[in-house]
C-alpha cells in the first residue's frame, strides 16, 4: 500500500439527454437533479465528482439506489462517456485515449467483476477464467494452466472442467474473480459484486477479497449499497447521494465524524462494536513512556466488539495498544464506552478534522 494515487477524478459531470451540455450549465449554477428533470427533461447522473483512488487500497463507493455510484465506475473504463471532466490513470487522461490506447486500457490494465457474473455458458470454467488472455491472443497451452492456478487460489480447485450452470451462484462469482485476477490487471472494477449472493456466501467472498488482497495488493474499486460491507472492506470510502459525494474518507473516521443528516442516517444502525478499531479511540503515547498499571496489551487494529469481550465489560480497566509488537497508544474502556453512542453532525466534536 502506498500514497501514488493510481486513479485521480477531478470535476466530472454526467447527464443524461438530448443536450447534455445545455444542461450542465444550468447544473453549474446550482439546479438540483429533481428540477432538472422536471424543467429540462435532463437527469443528473455525476456532479462534479472529485476522488483520488491510492494504488494498493480498495476505494469503495456506496449509496442507494439512483445515487450514481454504478455510473461513476463505467467512467474509469469508458463505458461511459463523461460530459465533462477528467478521469487520469497513472497521470493520464484516459478521456483523450484513441480507440487503440482504451482497448489495452481495458485488456491490460482494468478489469470488472460483475454483480450478474456474466459467464459465459457454454465456455468450461477455466475457458471463462482465461478470457481476458485469449482474447490478447495468448495461447491455450499457456492461458489454461494460469486459469486453473488462479481457479484454485479462489477456492475451485478442480472445477476447471466444468460449466457455470453447474456451479453455485457463490462458486460462479469466484469463477469471475478468478477470471478478474488471472488478467494481471493492476486495477480492479467490481460493480455489486457480491450483492446477488446469500447472506453466509456473501461473507465468505468479503473474506476472500481481503485475504486477496493482503497477498495482492491491487487497486480495487467497489461498489456496493450495503454500508456494513463498505465498511469491512474500504480502506478508503465514497458515499454518493443524487450523483454527488456527500462525504469521503477512511471509514472510521466518516463513522465517527458523520458530516451532514444523510450520513448520520446511514450510520445510525450500525453495529459499532463490531466495526470500530481500536485504532480510531485510542489516545496515542506521548514520548516511550508505557503505563505500568495497564491490564494487558491490544493489537490497535482489533475491534471495540473483542475488547469488551477482553475486559469482561469493566468500564475501569485501560489497555497498552500496539502495532507490530510495539506501543503506539493506551485506551480506556470508559472511552471506548463513549464511542459506542453514535454522533451526531451537529456534534461539535463531529466536526474535528
């Protein structure tokens, strides 16, 4: 994980109409999707998105329904054309790419997991796996054997034979992550990807994505309604509401910080035990000095859920945090209590940067 920013979007605009560009002009000067609609016949799908994507992180960007967080991604690869703005991979603008420089963009550095796995039926598992390297012209004897090793990373080890129709809906989404991976893409696209899948399946590839990823360390952009699933896997979070970003940033802080009643609202019925850190209440040391009278040591990346557990609910005990085995904070059940009652934007404390 690194601070290069591999994706950077900067002032991006989509509408949707038979003049687009009148429309943004009137989109500039404030009008709000509602009344664009009504007035101008004109929807607003992005409004001047700005996001910078770090290389290494998954960026996920949520928000319900109509939000445009399914447009905003189909930016990156073009499968929508912007009305205005930049979207820059590695630096580059990829609006002004020719035909040739956007189909390497999307064979060689993108790939996308769909939510619907889009299989091919009547190709075996390992031929859909191996899609994106038949199509830059590798050679079976070579894109099989890299189908089937990734196949196996993901969990199908022996399935390579078989078609999707006799695959679990959960096994068929591995089949897509495997045939995402076995590109070599740097960049990552998963729309919805886990979305159509039950309950206990849709843990499982959340923990695989993740276990993936500490291996892989890709640039991944995903994107997702379901808040408790953004705020397991981004490292970095975007939330939309009527094509804009309402509010951005490393997922406990915006749980933390909510910055408007949107964001509150979305926060409110989360369980945070269970996603908070450690990391995010902790009072960091000053200097090396350790408490002596701390009950023991915390990883800074453990949950407030198994600190409670830890402590059998003591509200007096305190606790060295450390980070690889060394000392990085203390934290204080009483605070962590506190951090249990959700804030509100109104909060003055909310508003810290």
């Amino acid at each position: 994980m690194t601070e290069t920013v591999k994706i950077r979007i900067r002032n991006l605009y989509k509408i949707f109409g038979a003049d687009p560009q009148s429309a943004l002009e009137e989109v500039k000067k404030g009008i709000g999707k509602a009344e664009l609609l009504k007035r101008f016949g004109h929807v607003l799908g992005l409004r001047d998105i700005n996001v910078d994507m770090r290389e290494g992180e998954i960026t996920v960007i949520m928000g319900l329904s109509g939000s445009g967080k399914s447009t905003l991604i189909r930016h990156l690869n073009r499968l929508i054309e912007p009305t205005a703005g930049r979207v820059e991979v590695d630096g580059e603008n990829v609006l002004d790419y020719d035909e040739e420089k956007l189909r390497h963009l999307r064979r060689y550095q993108m790939s996308m997991v769909f939510q619907k796995f889009a299989l091919l039926p009547h190709k075996t598992v390992a031929e859909n796996a191996a899609t994106t390297l038949k199509v830059r012209g590798v050679p079976k004897r070579e894109y099989l054997p890299e189908a089937e090793r990734w196949l196996d990373r993901v969990g199908l080890h022996g399935y390579g034979d078989h078609y999707p129709h006799q695959l679990s809906g959960g096994m068929q989404q591995r089949v897509g992550i495997a045939r995402a991976l076995t590109s070599n893409s740097p960049i990552m696209l998963m729309d919805e990807a886990f979305s159509a899948l039950d309950p206990l399946i849709r843990t499982d590839m959340q923990d695989l994505l993740l276990e993936l990823q500490t291996e892989l360390h890709k640039t991944i952009v995903f994107i997702t309604h379901d808040l408790d699933e953004a705020l397991k896997l981004a490292d970095h979070l975007v939330i939309l509401k009527d094509g804009e970003v309402v509010q951005q940033g490393e997922p406990q802080h915006i749980l933390l910080n909510p910055a408007d009643p949107y964001i509150e609202d979305f926060v409110s019925d989360i369980n945070r035990a269970r996603v908070l850190r450690v990391r995010s209440i902790m009072t960091p040391l000053e200097g090396d000095e350790v408490p002596a009278d701390a009950h023991g040591e915390i990883d800074w990346n453990d949950t407030l859920e198994n600190m409670i557990a830890l402590s059998g609910g003591d509200t007096s005990h305190s606790y060295i945090v450390t980070r690889d085995g060394k000392p990085v904070g203390t934290l204080d059940m009483a605070d962590l209590v506190r951090a249990l009652v959700p804030r509100v934007a109104s909060d003055p404390l909310a508003r810290r940067s």
